[in-house]
C-alpha cells in the first residue's frame, strides 16, 4: 500500500494513470506527451508497475501499457471502511 500511495504522490504518474484510462498506449505514446526525456518516462512506468497501477504487455518491438484496476478496487474497499 506504501508503493502505491508513492506512485499517487507525483503529478507525472497520475497524468500517465489519466492517460491510460482512456486506453492503451506504448511507452513512446506516453513519451510524446510530456516534455521529458524517455528515460525518464520509463521510470515513472517502472515505479507504477512496482505498484501494481500498471501492466505491460509485448506486442513485437513494443510494450504496451495499460491501467490495473485491480489494485484500485482493493484500496476503494480498504477506503471505504473508514465511511461511516
């Protein structure tokens, strides 16, 4: 839970969350989107995939990218025991 309240806490890593709800894209699509370099990009990637926000996929040369809203849901319901 501690690495994912860390990938939530930079602005960068929640415009890529944003951008992935709209839908899949590569590593270079992200890329294009921000004024930063690739590698830098990459490990904002690599830090939301440590925490479960993200999964990638190969499809040939490319990795594809897309949301895990799994994990969301288990923070929703751990959120939602502190409504009353």
């Amino acid at each position: 839970m501690n690495t994912f309240f860390k990938a939530l806490n930079d602005p960068t890593r929640r415009e890529i969350l944003e951008l992935l709800n709209k839908g899949d894209l590569t590593a270079g699509d992200i890329a294009d989107r921000f004024d930063m370099t690739k590698p830098s990009i990459s490990h904002h990637l690599d830090l939301l995939k440590q925490a479960g926000l993200v999964v990638s996929l190969r499809e040939g040369q490319f990795i594809k990218y897309s949301i895990n809203t799994t994990v969301f849901d288990g923070i929703a319901v751990w959120l939602m025991q502190f409504k009353k």
